[in-house]
C-alpha cells in the first residue's frame, strides 16, 4: 500500500502499516520505554498527593499499584493489532468508528495529550529554573514584565519556553530517536529514584518512623479505593488507547506483552512507593509535607546535589513527555487530514498548543490535578476504551480488513463515514460522569455521598464497560435489522 497513492486521502507514510524493516522494537526496548515513561514527577506526585490530601501511605501506593495492573490489561489487549497489522492508534480506530468518526476520539486523545503536554512542560521548566537560581539567584529576580492573570514570572516562562524548545527539537527527529532515548536513559532514573528515597532513611534514620502515617490519616476506605483505583487506571487510561503506536513497532506479540508486563507495573508501584514514602519522610525532616520532588530538591541543599538531581528530574520528564504526550496527538492531528498533516507537523501542533493552555494553573492545586483532571478525562477515554476492545476482540475477532482502514466506499464506511452505534455508545459511556466532573469541578454541588459522586469515583470503569456494552448491543441490534 503506498502512501503517495494520489487517489487516497486517508494514508501518508506516517500512517501507512510498518514494514518488517521498521519493527526493530525488542521486549527489553519496550520494557524500557515504560521505565522511562512511568518515572516522572506526576507518577511521584500521584502517591505523594494522595499522602499530602490526608491518605495512608498503604492506601495511596495501593491505589496507584492496583490501577496499573488493571490498566495493563486494555494496555496488553489494545496493543495486539497494533503489532500484528502496523497500524497506529487513529487508524485502529476507523474500524469501530469509521473512517471519518475515528477522529472524534481521536481528538478527544490528543487534547488529552496536549494537556499532559503543557504539565510535564511546565515541571521540567521548573526544573530548569530552580537549576539555575540554585547556581545563579538573580534568575529569581529578573524583571517581570508578564501580566498578573498569567500567574507566573519571567524567569519561569523563558524556562518554559526552554524545556518546550528542547522537547520540540527532539520530536521532530522522530519515532526512533524516542527509543534510543528511553533504552539508555532508563537505569539512570531508576538510580534517581532510589537514591532519593535512601536519602530520606537516612535523614530520618528510622524506616518505621518515615513510614508511620501521621495522626488522622485515612486507612483502608472503599469510597477513597475506588477514587485511587480510577487515578490509578486513568493516570495511564490514555497509553492504553495509544499503545498501538508504539506496538506497531515490536518484533513480536510476545515483546510486546511481556515488554509492558515488566516495565510497566513494577516501576509504577515502586515510583509511587517512593513518592509517598519521601513525602512521609519530608514531615519528619522539615516538619511539612513536601509533595512536590522540585520544592524539596531545592531544599535538600548543595550545588552539587541540587544539578544533579535537577537534571535527573529534567530527563524523567523529558522521557516521558515525548513518548507519552506527543507520539499520540502527532499521529491523531495527522490522521484529521493525512495528505496535509506529516507526523512531525502534528507534534509541532500539539506542542504549540501545550503551552497556549497554561498549564501552571492546572498544577497549582493537587485536589484540583488528581481528582479533577486525572479523574474527569479517565471517564471519557475510558469509553473510548471499552468500544476499541469491544469491538476488535468480540465483534471482529481480531481480524480486520487493512485496505478498507484506508479507503473510502470500504467497510468501515459506515454512513457517510461515520459509524452511528460507536459514537452513540461514546455519548452514553461519558454521561453518567459529567455530573460527578462538574461537582468536582465546582460547577454544581452534590453530597458526597450522591449517586452521581459514587458513580465518578469510578469513572474509568463506568465509561468502559457501560460505553462497550451498549455497543455491542447496538451492533447486534442492527445487524438484525439487515
């Protein structure tokens, strides 16, 4: 199938299957990429927010721990086509929802992305800045010359727009350039992770007592469970979509399945551990949680030590930007007018729009990060999820018909290109969360003990399986009537 058939407005080269030349992917590149992937400040930041929000040290990493395990598996079931036919995420989704309806989820992903875009931006920004006022503190003191409503000063935005520059420059290399950069950057932020941790034993110089939970903190509570199981599940409930674009790559379906088994799972439960353990510790230390891994680096103390860990932060975000936050929304943009949009100009798009949105003010509020932003997109890709898998595995068996995923007329034509029963089982999924997202949100008011907050909490789940089932039941209704 070439891309520059000039007949066909559905394929370019950046879509196009992988040839057998360009699946190069080993198990322990893939185990790499999750490694890379998942160390970050906001896997640090999920444990170590929940700690800061009043929860038990057992319950955060427990949450964080169970939700990547349950999101391993539409991780390892939506990874399979992406191996066995090349095609990346967009492409996958044309099956269930048409060649023209796959781009309502897919836009839906790559706001997503560009979100998590601007926030790992943002604190590998931060990273830079407080790098360099550590060595040079009139960084600190620059001029501001940015207005109030911006909430941010002029130091901060040129070590923005330094990170952004940075991550922009890498992208535009391409795909492999991630894979090279993940496999050789993984044992050094594994070494990041640890030692910050022994750091915090031995200032305290108790492992009971920087484990201990504080007076008031909140133990095993099935309303929170499920709350942490859905930031857990939805932390990584975008990959679980997108992971074709990745998989597409891997030699085999068994790289592919044992790679993220391995990579995926143990690196979360650890990072997370390690987040709310030091946060634990930072109380005994400083006398105040300290959930942010930039704020306290910064105080730790010592030029030497404050670079080093600094720039430790600024290559786990980076990793994890590029891989996590750009292959996605690149491929998604792209897909919206392939003849049009290249690989490259899609990432250009999604960085652009990244930094447009401000993502500081997202992250000024820990409540606001875990249980309004993580949880209110969970429960719409979420939905996307439970059709994807619906559908390839119980309706079409995994077998898929390739040219049609690229033409017009073909049996993923639907009506008009648009397939009816997905978009309508996309609406229903969502719309039992949305009253949950705006309580949370502030929009409306509800108890805490409402139906509509018990059924946010779980979110993720309520879209995956309501979204699939009544798209089963849509799709077998109407074939009925043909």
């Amino acid at each position: 199938m070439a891309a520059s058939d000039s007949t066909n407005s559905l394929i370019n080269d950046d879509l196009a299957p992988t040839s057998p030349a360009q699946r190069t992917w080993s198990l322990w590149h893939i185990a790499a990429l999750w490694v890379g992937i998942a160390i970050c400040i906001p896997t640090y930041m999920l444990a170590s927010g929940l700690v800061d929000q009043g929860w038990s040290l057992g319950l955060a990493v427990a949450s964080v721990a169970l939700g990547n395990l349950i999101v391993l598996v539409p991780m390892v079931l939506n990874a399979h086509a992406g191996t066995r036919y090349g095609i990346p995420f967009p492409v996958l989704l044309r099956a269930s929802f048409g060649v023209l309806g796959a781009n309502v989820p897919a836009m839906m992903r790559a706001l997503v992305a560009c979100g998590w875009f601007g926030i790992q931006t943002w604190i590998g920004g931060m990273a830079i800045y407080t790098l360099v006022g550590a060595l040079v503190p009139e960084t600190w003191t620059l001029p501001n010359v940015l207005p109030a409503w911006m909430g941010i000063n002029t130091g901060q935005l040129v070590a923005f727009l330094v990170f952004w520059a940075i991550n922009v420059a890498i992208i535009v290399r391409g795909i492999d350039t991630i894979r090279v950069l993940e496999t050789w950057s993984a044992p050094f932020l594994l070494a990041i992770g640890v030692a910050l941790f022994a750091w915090a034993w031995l200032r305290v110089g108790d492992l009971g007592a920087m484990l201990a939970d504080p007076p008031g903190a909140t133990g095993f509570d099935m309303d929170k469970l499920a709350v942490g199981l859905t930031i857990g599940v939805s932390y990584w409930g975008t990959l679980a979509l997108n992971i074709p674009d990745f998989s597409r790559f891997a030699r085999s379906q068994k790289d592919q399945v044992v790679g993220q088994a391995l990579g995926l799972p143990a690196t979360m439960a650890m990072f997370a551990f390690i987040g709310a353990a030091v946060t634990n510790a930072t109380a005994v230390i400083f006398g105040a949680r300290i959930a942010d891994p930039v704020a306290l680096l910064a105080r730790i103390g010592g030029p030497a030590l404050t670079v080093l860990s600094l720039v430790g932060l600024a290559v786990a975000t980076l990793t994890t930007n590029l891989a996590a936050n750009i292959v996605s929304p690149a491929n998604d943009f792209s897909n919206l007018a392939p003849r049009r949009i290249s690989f490259r100009q899609g990432a250009i798009i999604a960085s652009a729009i990244g930094a447009v949105i401000m993502p500081w003010k997202l992250l000024s509020n820990l409540g606001n990060y875990l249980f309004v932003w993580l949880g209110g997109y969970g429960g719409m890709l979420g939905a996307v999820g439970g059709i994807m898998i619906a559908d390839y595995y119980l309706i079409r068996r995994g077998q898929l018909d390739i040219d049609a995923l690229y033409r017009r007329g073909g049996a993923y034509e639907y009506s008009g290109g648009f397939h009816v029963t997905a978009l309508v089982a996309l609406a229903t999924g969502i719309a039992p969360n949305v009253p949950g997202f705006l309580g949370a949100l502030g929009v409306v008011t509800l108890a805490p003990d409402s139906a509509w907050t018990t059924i946010y909490s779980w979110a993720w789940f309520v879209g995956f399986f309501l979204a699939g089932a009544v798209y089963l039941g849509g799709t077998a209704l109407t074939r009925r009537r043909q």
